[in-house]
C-alpha cells in the first residue's frame, strides 16, 4: 500500500483523536494533495511549518496503530471478505460449492475478531 493511502487509512480510523489543526494539515496535504508551499501560502506560515505539522501528526497517527491495530484487522477483514465473496462467486458459477465450506470458515472468522 502506498504512503497516501496509508496515511488516508490513519486518518479514516484515528482522525478524530489528532488535534483540529492536525486534522487540517494532513486533509490538505493528503486528502487534498495540496502542497507544503501551498499550504503554507493558504496559511501565511513558512514551509518548514506545514512539513514539521504534517510529520508530527503522521508519527501520531502511526503510533494510534502501532498499539490499537485497528487498521491491519480492517485490511485482514477486507481480504478474508474478498476471498469469502471469490469462492461464493465460484461455486455459483462451476457448481463447485465445497468452496462453500471454506467462505463459510472465512466468514466466522471476520465476524469472531471482535
């Protein structure tokens, strides 16, 4: 996964728990794909400013999922889905439907994370 889309994901899952300001530069610089001069322009604060801002809220938010994990379960999740959803799809298409049993056991598994 790219460092955008990470970051994204961070933001997704833990945004709320960075200050407003935070919550600002990482939208602009990762939701929005503004530039740090940009930014800083939209701002009237000096690059190095909007860099150190985004950074620091960036090593917040890695630090969110380094201890909650929450968005490594969601990616497990997703993939177990996808692969629970391919292997329906398949024993509704070839008839093979003891691909039915093993959704079934990816299924439980999403559902008994929690």
């Amino acid at each position: 996964m790219d460092k955008v889309s990470w970051i994204n994901l961070l933001h997704d899952f833990y945004g709320q728990l960075l200050t407003e300001r935070q919550r600002d530069f990482v939208e602009l610089y990762y939701g929005r794909d503004l530039s740090l001069g940009e930014i800083a322009g939209d701002l009237q604060i000096s690059r190095q400013a909007v860099y150190d801002a985004i950074k620091r809220a960036e090593h917040i938010l890695n630090e969110y999922e380094r201890k909650m994990g929450l968005v490594q379960k969601f990616i497990v999740e997703r993939k177990k889905l996808a692969e629970a959803q391919m292997l329906l799809r398949d024993c509704q298409v070839d008839g093979d439907c003891n691909k039915v049993a093993r959704a079934r056991e990816l299924l439980a598994e999403v559902l008994e994370m929690d």
